[in-house]
C-alpha cells in the first residue's frame, strides 16, 4: 500500500545521473517508484549506440540503479513511435533545409506522453524525469512549468512541446538541485551512475556525425546532400557547397577559404540547392516568427513584453509581442539576435514561467 498522500509515480530512467536521482528523492519521499528505460531505435543497426543515453549500457545502468533502490523496472520498447515522431521529423527538416532539435520532439511526443499512457497502465499516478526542470501550482489551481533552479542546467527549453493536460502528472525531482548537488547525492547514495559523463551526442546518431546518418536514411544522392552554390543575399555566386544539408544558420566552417571577409551561413535555398552567406552582421535579426505556438500557460497578447530563448544556451532576450495567431507568433526584439534558426526552438517565458514554445520560421517563410 502506498501512504495516504504519496503517488505512485513511474521515473523515465535513462541511465543517467539525473534521471537516476530522480527515482531516488522519490523513493526518499515515500513514494511507490516504478523505473522505465525506453528503447527508442534498433541497436543492431547502430553499433556504436550502446553508449549513447538511450543505448544498451543505459538499459543496464538504469536497471543497476533500480536494483540499488529496490524498484522494479521495465524496459518499454517505443521503436515505432519513436522512428516516427523523431527520426522521421529529423530527416525530413534536414531535407527541408531547417535544422531540428530531436529531443524537443522526443520529449513533445514520445518520452513524457507516451511514458504516462504506459505508467497509467501499471497504476502509476504520475511519471517523473531527470530534467532540470520545476512545476508550481498557482493560486488559480492551475499547474505551471518554471526554469530549473540550476541557470547553467536549465531544460525547460526542451519541455514547451508536452500537451498542456500532462502538466499536473508531472514531476520534476532534480530541478531544485544544482548539477553538482545532484552527483553528491548519487555518491552518497552509491549510485552506478555517480560519476557518469553526460551525454553530448544526439542518440541515434552517435557517430556525431548526422550526414552520414541523412545519407544512409535519404540516398547519398539526395538534393539536400548534392553541391551547390554559395551565394550572397545580392545572388552573385562565389564558391561551391557540399549539399546545403551540411549547414546551418550561423556556420562558419566548411565554406572553404580565399574570401576577403569572414562568412557565415545565412540561410539554405532548397529550392535553387544553395547556402547563403554574409557577414557576421547580416546574421543579426530584430524579428522572430515562430509557428504553430503550443501554450502551456495563458497565450501572450498583442503589446505583451516576454522574454524568448532561440537556443538552449542562449541568454533570454526581451521581446514585444507584435502578432499571434494559432499558426504563428511574431516577436519584435529589443536587441538584436544573432543566428535564428528556422527550424530551432523559440521559447516564450514570463519570469520563470514557461509559457509556451514552437519552432522558429524563416522570415520569408
């Protein structure tokens, strides 16, 4: 039996320190803890993804650490889901010439969503994961998703996709803790994963490198990885590229030498197959556009200052609310950004509070 006022929660284990303190200050707390590892792509088909999050010695650590706090886990096999709502999208935003964020999608679609579905199944009222990460409930009774205490480690970038209704069955443990906190209690607890590097690498590519990836998915021959034209924004042709599914907004290397200035990648013309460059100058946009905008608080209005956050380790800037519409949001900044990038995350907050999110549009979109 579970103590009155304790839940039954189900913790996505990843095989990581975070995740792995998680289910620990939950068993702390006198809740009933149930541990879920997901295998979310072939391992055969992947050799070297064995040490990636969510390889095989993630299963194995994930399941080392359940068997030291004494709960029960599970291995969830989401493979289908997951080559659907995350690799599928992948593929088809490189081809389309945006760069993605895989784990906005994982976490949007299949991690927390999918995870409660399954933990509801086994009489779980809640699930739980490693992000650093907060909820709050308001005085109007409402559940609203805050910044982790930990500015360096804040994840709640990657979180704005998750339905609105999961909020209220979701549990962040870690997120009062700073990084350093989290790894003495996995020491002190004696954890697998105390000393576990975090990993860097995007976990179905773990080779780092995501063109090979493309070429294996799409044909070495696909458009997006055939050479093409490095122009300026005034189309005067000045090099070659090597498919414009290599680059991305803000890029400096491989656009070869012997130019007189310094360039970066502006944007991609999938169309006509060319990257298109400037200088470091030329990168700096006062407008955002993000489309298809998912609130987990109350909309912004028309006139409403916000702060937003273009890439996970980017400072939150100051912004003007010029426009909003179910299919998108444009925002006015006070200060210019540097390397907005169609198919990147833009993050609404106000204060602490994650209000909601989508991706970025190109401007001539």
């Amino acid at each position: 039996m579970v103590e009155s006022g304790k839940k039954t929660v189900l913790v996505a284990m990843s095989g990581g320190v975070d995740s792995s303190v998680a289910a620990a200050l939950l068993v702390e707390q006198g809740h009933r803890v149930i541990g879920a590892t997901m295998k979310t792509f072939c391992y055969s088909a992947t050799p070297a993804s064995a040490k990636t999050c969510c390889g095989l010695d993630g299963i194995q650590d994930a399941r080392r650490v359940a068997d030291r706090l004494g709960i029960p886990h599970y291995v969830f096999d989401m493979e289908e889901a997951f080559t659907r709502d995350v690799i599928d999208d992948f593929v088809a935003e490189y081809a389309a010439g945006r760069t993605p964020n895989p784990c906005v999608r994982c976490n949007s679609n299949t991690k927390i969503p999918d995870l409660l579905r399954k933990g509801r199944l086994l009489g779980a009222d809640a699930i739980a994961t490693g992000h650093y990460a907060r909820t709050i409930v308001g005085d109007d009774g409402r559940v609203r998703l805050l910044r982790g205490v930990d500015e360096r480690k804040d994840q709640s970038y990657f979180l704005w996709g998750i339905p609105r209704d999961v909020l209220p069955h979701l549990l962040f443990p870690v997120g009062e803790l700073t990084k350093p906190e989290v790894r003495e209690r996995a020491r002190a607890l004696g954890l697998a994963t105390a000393e576990k590097p975090e990993s860097q690498e995007i976990c179905f590519v773990p080779s780092g490198d995501y063109t090979e990836f493309l070429a294996q998915r799409l044909g070495a021959d696909h458009p997006s990885l055939r050479p093409g034209a490095l122009v300026t924004t005034t189309g005067e042709v000045i090099g070659q590229h090597g498919g414009y599914a290599r680059f991305t907004v803000g890029q400096r290397k491989g656009l070869g030498g012997g130019f007189s200035r310094p360039l970066y990648v502006l944007g991609v013309r999938p169309a006509t197959n060319e990257v298109v460059v400037g200088s470091a100058a030329e990168l700096e946009q006062r407008e955002i556009r993000i489309g298809e905008p998912n609130w987990l608080d109350d909309a912004p209005t028309v006139g409403e200052r916000v702060l937003v956050r273009i890439r996970h380790r980017a400072e939150r800037a100051p912004a003007t609310v010029a426009e909003i519409s179910d299919a998108e949001l444009r925002l006015v900044l006070d200060q210019p950004q540097r390397a907005v990038t169609p198919g990147q995350s833009g993050v609404v907050y106000r204060g602490d509070v994650l209000v909601g999110g989508g991706r970025i549009r190109g401007l001539e979109a």
